[in-house]
C-alpha cells in the first residue's frame, strides 16, 4: 500500500507571490559561481584532452566511451554528497511498504531527467572533432541565454537592470568568441547533441522555476534532493541499458566503456571528469536555485563557463601542447568580466553607503574612535577618556550594519 507523506514547507509558490517577496542580497551566488569555475577548469580541459588524443598518445576516444565511468562516478560523488549532509529528510517521500521512500514530484522526475540529459550531452559535446572548448561552450551557453529572460517572462518574474546588462554583454561575448572559430565542423551529431542538450535546459528550467526559487533553504533542498534521485540513477542506468540491449556503433562504444571502467584513460579518465562535474554540477544547481530571476543566473553560470573554458583551452595549449586559443578571446574574457562585474553586488554599493551614513547618524555606528577598553556592544564603541587611547577602526560594526539592512532598504 502506498501513502502520501507531507513535506511540510516544500509546498510550491506561485511565480506572482515570488516576484513580490522581499529578498535580502548575499553573496552565497557568487561562491557557488566561484566554485562552479574551480570544477569547470578541469571538467571541461580533461574531456577536450581524453577524446582528442593529448592523454592518449593522439588516438581519438570517442565520446561515448567515457559516458559509463564519468556517469557511475558522477552519480556516487553526487549521492555520497547528499548522505553526508543529511539532506534526504527534505525530499518529499511515500510510505512503500512500511518504508520511507524520497518519492519525486512531477516537476522533479522531469527536472531530474533534463539534468541527466545535459550531464550527457555536455560531456558528449567536447569530444566531437573539429569543435574546441570554447565553440562548444558558445553553442551551448547562447541558447540558455536566449531562453532565460523567455522563461521569466512566462512566469512574470520582474527582470532588473543589472540582469538585462549581463545578459546583453554576455550574448556580445559569445559573438565575439565565435567570431574567433575557424574551420569549425558540425556535424550531424554534434547538432543532435547540442538539440538534446537544450531541450533538456527547456524541461529543467521551468520547473525549477515554478516550484523551486522561492528563496527558501528547505525548498531549495527538497527540490535538489529529489531532482538529483531522479538524474543520478540515471546517469548509472541508461549506460547499461545502451551496453546490454543496444545495436549499433553507439552501444559498441559503451560496451567498450564498461570494459575498460577501470583501466587506462577511458576508465580513469571517465571517472575523474563524472568527479569534476559532479562538483560542478553541485553549484550549478544551486545558483539556479537562487530566488534571482534567471535573466541574472543564467550569464552568471555562461560567464563563468566561458572563463573556464578559455582558461582550459590556455592551459592545454601550455601544458599539453594543444591548439592555442585564438587573441579574440581575450576580448570576449574581458568582456564578460564587465559583465560580472555589473551583475556583482557593486550596483548595491549606493545602498551600502546609505546604510552606514545613517547608522553614523544615529550613533549606532562609530567607525573611528579613541578608546582604551574594548566594549562588550560589537556595534557601539564607548567615547569616554581613558589613560591609554588609541585609534580603532569598528570593521565588525561595519558588518553587523550591513548584515541587517532596515526592512525598507531591502530590495526586492
């Protein structure tokens, strides 16, 4: 028999009632945007080094290949991950037999299987010859830019200035990088993948969106808890399946995969590139998770993508030999540093400055004073005289102000 359990607050919000909560602004986004460069650097320069021959004396490794070790990796790191924060008890769950099973949403088993989807394609699209790192990142990150402020709109989230800014400079990057490219191939099946690989970021996004980015911690974690119970199983599955009830080159290619799981650099190669994204996969998620609308998630996660991109490309081209990156992209590097830096929480630094003069005002804040004792009040320093004086600077004051803005200095 099968029973319903109540999730308590995982109850999903309307897109109006999200866009008119307040929200306070941290800077948690741009860690997990930090971390996601950190996993990409090495995630998207060891697939580009594995399929195109730098690790393996010039034999190509297709693409394929690698899926099953980079997949039953990913899935144990990313699972692993979950139980050791304990984070299981915020997924929703059916009673199954006496037991508590993490039981997905609708909008969860559908994100799950677009996640699982761009797991794959990603991987799969930098081992297409004739494509570089940095076109496969231009191919796959212009589309999701294009789509973020689509989505927002279907769901009436308010898109602000700063957003829009990153988005156009982001797009503007990306032309620049691709008019970098040349003698690029496309192949059949790298539009294919590339189709899949948008399709699955059409499927996710929205229902992300519409349950998911309310700016609640344990909604954030119910919903990347089920998703992830979907999409990793998965990522396990679908090889197997391929290797045991598949024809054809693909599933020859997979069989293969599972034969040299590991051994040699399809084995420890695949495992190594499911570990890097399984990190990055981790902050990917929740920077999508973020209450912001997805027309400011989005060029943050491109932005940063393209960054390490052109950082992988850079260090195989030194450390490997590979190709080297065309001078243009540099530009496109600069151009999205401008754009972190619009959509960073320097269009906030009015507010901040406004927030301290009338904390000073108020003489809830004395940055600068002659004291010989310190106080016990971190946010108010004692004026009177004291034998031994000298100046102090009251930095912890400056956070406490700053940590707590009043209700009506909050932005929304």
């Amino acid at each position: 028999m099968i029973t319903d359990e109540k999730a308590g607050s995982l109850g999903s919000r309307s897109g109006e009632a999200m866009t008119t909560a307040k929200r306070e602004h941290t800077l948690g986004i741009w860690g997990l945007t930090l971390g996601y460069f950190l996993f990409y650097v090495p995630y998207s320069g060891m697939s580009k080094a594995v399929t195109s021959g730098l690790l393996t004396g010039g034999r190509l490794i297709p693409g394929t290949e690698l899926l099953p070790a980079a997949g039953i990796s990913t899935a144990i790191v990313v699972l692993l991950f979950i139980t050791l924060k304990r984070w299981w008890k915020y997924g929703r769950k059916r009673r199954i037999f006496g037991l508590n099973i993490v039981f997905p949403r609708r909008q969860t088993l559908i994100s799950g299987l677009g996640f699982a989807t761009i797991i794959f394609t990603t991987t799969l699209a930098y081992s297409f010859n004739g494509i570089s790192i940095v076109l496969a990142l231009v191919l796959m990150r212009a589309g999701v830019l294009i789509m973020s402020p689509i989505i927002d709109r279907i769901f009436r989230r308010r898109i602000r200035w700063f957003s829009w800014a990153g988005l156009i400079l982001s797009l503007v990057a990306l032309v620049i990088s691709f008019t970098s490219i040349r003698d690029y191939q496309l192949s059949l099946g790298a539009v294919l993948n590339l189709a899949a690989y948008l399709c699955g970021y059409a499927i996710r996004i929205p229902a992300m969106t519409q349950i998911a980015k309310t700016g609640e911690p344990q909604t954030a974690l119910g919903y990347f808890v089920e998703e992830q119970a979907v999409a990793m199983p998965v990522l396990i599955i679908f090889p197997c399946l391929m290797a045991l009830l598949g024809r054809g080159e693909i599933a020859n290619e997979m069989r293969n995969g599972f034969v040299h799981l590991f051994s040699g650099p399809i084995g420890l190669g695949g495992l190594m590139i499911g570990l890097f994204y399984a990190g990055l996969g981790i902050c990917l998620s929740f920077i999508y998770l973020d209450r912001r609308e997805n027309t400011f998630c989005m060029p943050l996660f491109a932005c940063s993508s393209l960054l390490s991109g052109i950082t992988a490309s850079y260090l195989l081209a030194w450390w490997m030999h590979g190709p080297k990156p065309h001078g243009v992209e540099i530009s496109a590097g600069l151009l999205i540093m401008v754009a972190l830096l619009v959509m960073s929480p320097l269009h906030h630094l009015p507010l901040y400055i406004k927030q301290l003069r009338n904390a000073i005002a108020e003489h809830r804040l004395i940055l600068v004073d002659f004291r010989g004792n310190p106080s016990s009040n971190p946010t108010r320093l004692s004026t009177r005289s004291s034998a031994t004086r000298f100046i102090t600077i009251n930095f912890e004051a400056m956070r406490e102000v700053l940590r707590n803005p009043p209700p009506t200095e909050r932005h929304s």
